[in-house]
C-alpha cells in the first residue's frame, strides 16, 4: 500500500501495485489504487476524504540510504495520472521528483 499526502490533501490508498523493480538499494513500483481528497466542509465541518476516482495509475521511485532517523536520506517521489476535477478537488497532485522524507523510513528489501 502506497499512501501519500501533499498540499491540498489528496491521498492514495488501496492501491495495487503489479510492478516493481529494485536494485540494491533503491526501487520502484507502479500500479493503480483509489485516489481520495479532503473535503473540509463535510461532517458539519469536521471534513472527510472523499473519492475522486477508482484506478488512478501512478509510478512510485524511492531510495533507501540505510541511515534511520534524521540521518536518513531517503528518498520518495510520486506521479499520479489524473487531472482533478476543480472545484471542489484540490487543482493540483503531490506529484514530485523523489525528494528526501521529512520522517520515516524507507526499506527496500
């Protein structure tokens, strides 16, 4: 499973991922999964993820540097194929270049 939130607060989830590929230590995979968007105004304001659409592709890069913690300089990028429907859905995806995390852990195993 591949969940990836960005500005404007799209995710990815449910995902199937029949492609992989790794090489010591860095990889990829591409598949297809459930893209969600937060509505704000739902839930008398609350919010709640709303599906923009059922079997999005997307590709996925990642590298895992072996360091943990804030030593680690993994990295992770995504790009979604999808154009959002806006209003209401945010008009952007958290498309990007493989960039290092803010947090977490890459493994690739």
């Amino acid at each position: 499973m591949v969940t990836r939130l960005g500005t404007g607060r799209l995710a990815s989830r449910s995902c199937r991922t029949p492609a992989w590929s790794r090489h010591r230590d860095s990889g990829a995979a591409s598949g297809s999964g459930d893209l969600f968007w937060w509505d704000a105004t739902l839930n008398g304001g609350l919010g709640d993820w709303v599906l923009a659409r059922s079997g999005v592709a997307f590709t996925a890069n990642f590298y895992d540097s072996g360091g943990k913690g804030k030593k680690s300089t993994d990295t992770f990028g995504i790009r979604i194929v999808y154009s959002p429907v806006s209003p209401p859905q945010p008009n952007s995806l958290p498309n990007s270049d493989p960039q290092p995390l803010k947090g977490g852990d890459v493994k690739v195993s």
